[in-house]
C-alpha cells in the first residue's frame, strides 16, 4: 500500500509522484470542435481523439509550469519536464491498446479482454460493472451505465493517479494476480484476486488518490462526464445498441452512481472506527478529514 497519500492542490498539475496529481479541468478537452460522443468508429477517430487529448495534456502541464516559474522555462526546466512526460509512455501505451481493441470489437473482432492483462484496471472496473446494462435498458432506467464509459474510465484514472502510481499498482496486482492465480487461467481464479486481501488494499489506496480530485464534486464530476462522453467506445449491435440506445451519453448522474461504485471501500472504512484508524495510520490525519469532506457531498446527493 503507497503511505502518505495528501491532498493536491485543487486543478494544479504537479506532476510529482508524492501527491495525486491534478489537471486543469480544460486538459482533457480534446478541441472545442469536438462533440462529444461523435467520435467516428475509424483508427482516425479513435486516434485523432486519444493524440488531441494527451497533447492537450502536455500543452496543459508546460503553460502550468511556465506560470509556476514566473512566464519563462529554461532548457533545464524542460528537459526535467521531458523526463516526467517519459515516465507517462506506460500508462499512455495501455490507453492505446485498449482504445485499439474498443475499435476491433466494434468492427466484429475479438480482442483479449484488455483487464484481464491488467490486474489494477480488472480490479477498478470489477466495483463498477455490476451498474452496467444494454439495448434499451440504456433508455429506461435512471441514470444507465454502459460499459461504453471504459474508454474513457481509464484514461480518468490515468489521469487522476498519475502514470507512476498506476503503473506501480498494476506491478503490484501483477504480482497478486500471479501469486493467486498460480498458472490458473478461469474464472474462478480471476474471482480469488478480486477478493485477495492485499489486491483490496491496493484498491482503497487508489480510492484515497481518486476521491481527493473530487473535493469540488460538481466541478470534477463535470469534468469527468466531458472526458468519458469524449472517448465513449462504439455501440455495440449485438448488445442491442442501435437506433437511439446507440445515441447513449454519460449523464452526471451516471457519474454520481459510478463514483459511489467506484469509492465504495472507501466509504465503508471512513464509516467504521478500525478502518478510519488503519486510513490515519496510512494517510495522516489531514488526508482523512479531506476525505470525509469529500464523502459528505455524496452524502447529501443522496439525500
């Protein structure tokens, strides 16, 4: 489990691995011409939508490290910028293969399940999926779910976590995954990680990361509602997504729904004694009352 874990300036991009980072709520817009959910089914599309995005990443990070250096950037300061932006290829190479593989399944291929080579994404995506639904239960019940979010779920993820620690949690569930499994390649041992202690401790320690980006819950869930309907994958024919099931977008209640889904081990140990001690022990006393600011707004979207 990563110790330590504090609150982030809110909408700053640090880029230090000691605190979550944050970005500026433009950086993941991937040009203002761009409409969400239009994305076109083509290696273009896909493509075209994954380089403005990370561009608009970078150009976001060097305007913030120009302001925090008084206007100016110095060879030295971009060449240490150079070196963060290279330790971000692993993160950004796993967002490409899955957007590659969103595109061969829409066009009737079969990919491999891009979680199961990603221990960490399987294990974020496994508190979600039970909101998932299709065909025209995408229309009638409140506030849907589709697994066409992924795309952009990940690239969230990336993004609020920052390249180190993600890829340092999917090491970790790597290994897990390898001490569980033990050679195993069913189900049932992809069910024994899910609930492997240890692979659970992980995922509350990203918990603790995600939630601090939502201190300002309106602010950041619009953010994310904008980045996933950005990078929503393909419909899905088969699961009987045409006409206007097909026309599906990510709605901010979706959002809150998916939140509390996804912070849901968080929730519990704030609300019981043991867990609020094991956080402080982890986390520092600051972090935990963030996050319990953080849990009151879900608390009162709830009432």
């Amino acid at each position: 489990m990563t110790k330590g874990t504090r609150p982030a300036t809110e909408d700053t991009a640090t880029g230090e691995s000691s605190a979550p980072p944050r970005r500026p709520a433009r950086a993941h817009v991937a040009g203002e011409a761009e409409k969400p959910g239009t994305a076109a089914p083509t290696p273009a599309g896909h493509g075209q939508a994954l380089a403005e995005a990370v561009v608009g990443s970078f150009v976001e990070r060097l305007k913030a490290e120009a302001k925090r250096k008084g206007g100016t950037l110095t060879i030295g300061d971009l060449e240490a910028l150079d070196r963060e932006f290279q330790k971000k290829t692993k993160a950004l190479q796993a967002l490409f293969e899955q957007s590659f593989e969103e595109f061969v399944r829409s066009q009737g291929g079969q990919p491999r399940d891009h979680t199961r080579r990603d221990p960490f994404g399987r294990l974020m995506v496994h508190r979600i999926s039970h909101l998932f639904v299709e065909g025209q239960a995408l229309l009638t019940e409140d506030h849907a779910v589709s697994r066409r979010i992924l795309p952009g779920f990940f690239m969230a993820l990336d993004m609020m976590l920052g390249a180190d620690s993600v890829a340092r949690y999917r090491d970790t569930c790597a290994r897990i995954a390898e001490r569980v499994r033990d050679g195993r390649d069913d189900d049932a041992s992809w069910d024994e990680v899910l609930a492997d202690t240890e692979a659970n401790a992980v995922a509350l320690d990203a918990q603790v990361a995600i939630a601090l980006n939502f201190r300002d819950l309106t602010k950041r869930s619009a953010w994310m509602v904008d980045l996933v309907n950005g990078h929503l994958s393909p419909p899905d024919a088969a699961a009987g997504e045409a006409g206007d099931a097909a026309a599906w977008q990510f709605t901010e209640g979706a959002c809150r729904r998916v939140l509390d889904a996804l912070l849901s081990d968080l929730k519990q140990a704030l609300s019981d004694d043991g867990g609020r001690r094991t956080l402080g022990r982890d986390h520092g006393a600051e972090t935990c009352a963030a996050l319990a600011e953080v849990m009151k707004q879900f608390d009162a979207g709830e009432s």
